[in-house]
C-alpha cells in the first residue's frame, strides 16, 4: 500500500481497506454470527463476491453506502441446506 492510499485509508475512518473487504466475505459468510465492517470505498471484487456468495446461498450480504462517505458491509451466514 502507497503511503497516499494508506493516509486515503486512515482519513476515511474506515475499519477495513478497499482491498481488503471482498477477501473477508467468504470467511465471514461461513462464521457462526452475522458479521459488519466499514470500508472506505465498495470496489467491484466486493460487489461480485457478494452477489456470488448471495446466489450460492452461502449467506445474505448487504452492501450500502453511510453518510459519513464510508460503505458498510453486512453478512449474514444462512443455515446450511440440507438435500435430499
């Protein structure tokens, strides 16, 4: 991370950097307890992580800017699908 961006990051108040935030989904969509975080800016790999991560069932995952310019994050890990 480029000093600028790392200043970027810290100025935005955030608890997550941008490059960070997609990598925590999967992890997050498999924990025992829905899970948020801020991150200063939602980025394209967050975006399709989520919606991937939503359409396989693993969990519901909200993505939404605050006023504070910051996006929070939402996931919510669903219960396992049982098929027979």
């Amino acid at each position: 991370m480029s000093t600028g961006a790392l200043l970027r990051h810290h100025a935005s108040g955030a608890a997550v950097d941008r490059h960070l935030a997609d990598q925590l989904l999967l992890p997050l969509s498999v924990a025992a307890k829905p899970s948020r975080f801020t991150v200063e800016q939602a980025t394209r790999h967050l975006e399709t992580n989520a919606w991937v991560i939503r359409e396989l069932g693993v969990a519901e995952i909200v993505v939404h800017p605050m006023q504070s310019g910051t996006v929070e994050v939402v996931v919510a890990p669903q219960a396992p699908r049982i098929q027979t």
